[in-house]
C-alpha cells in the first residue's frame, strides 16, 4: 500500500511543486546547451569566449580563451542548478511520500537530456491529480 502525504504537509505541497517545476525546466535548458557546449568543444574543438578580442562573443580554439570562458561557465552552472533540482525533486518527494525508486528517476532527470521537461509533466499532473482528489 503506497504511503500518503501527511495532512501537515498538504499545504505544503503546491509550493514544493513549484519549485520543482522551475528546476526542471531551468536545469534541463541548462543541460541542453551544456550537450551543445561539449559537441562544440569536443567535436570542433572550439570554446566559447566571453569579451574576448575577436569580439564580445567568439568560439576561439579550445585551451586558447584569453578573455571569460564560457564553456566552463555553462559547466558550473549547470552543476550547481543540478545540486538545485535535487534538493526541489527531494522536497517534493518527501512531501509526497513516494518510492525510493521515483526519487532516483527525479535524479535522472538533471542529468539525461530533455527528460527532465518529461518528468516535470508526468509528476506535475501527477501531483495535481492527487490535490484535487
């Protein structure tokens, strides 16, 4: 038998999912161009450089970035809105009370692209279902 939300945490719950909602998308965007940042390093070979001196923003040989890397930017960035979208998946998770498994596929969501924009449709209709019940 699954286990239900507590009745303490029901009003909770809405605030949790947004949360969860604007990580999602926000992480998964990021991760999207980091997938483009690393086919641009590592298949073409180029990084992109932030007010550099060929211009404000240039792709310039990778490893010769004299101004502001970008690429490592997107990299941290991404890094930290996914530490960002695993305390929201974590929250909502607690709240819900669900498996262990759902938490571990909320985990997967920062990290495979595009499924984080999946997710954050299945467990947001899913959420609301319940609420409205």
């Amino acid at each position: 038998m699954p286990l239900e939300p507590r009745e303490l945490d029901i009003p909770r719950i809405p605030g949790a999912l947004r949360f969860f909602q604007v990580m999602a998308i926000v992480t998964g965007t990021f991760l999207l161009l980091l997938v483009a940042e690393m086919i641009v390093r590592y298949g073409l070979g180029y990084d992109l450089e932030i007010g550099g001196p060929f211009g404000f923003i240039t792709f310039t040989p990778h490893l010769q970035v004299t101004a502001f890397n970008g690429s490592t930017a997107i990299l941290i960035v991404h890094g930290w809105l996914y530490v960002t979208y695993l305390v929201a998946s974590f929250r909502l998770w607690s709240f819900m009370r669900w498996s262990f498994m759902t938490l571990v596929v909320l985990a997967l969501g920062g990290i495979i692209p595009a499924l984080s924009f999946v997710l954050e449709g299945i467990f947001t209709k899913r959420v609301r279902t319940y609420l409205a019940a």
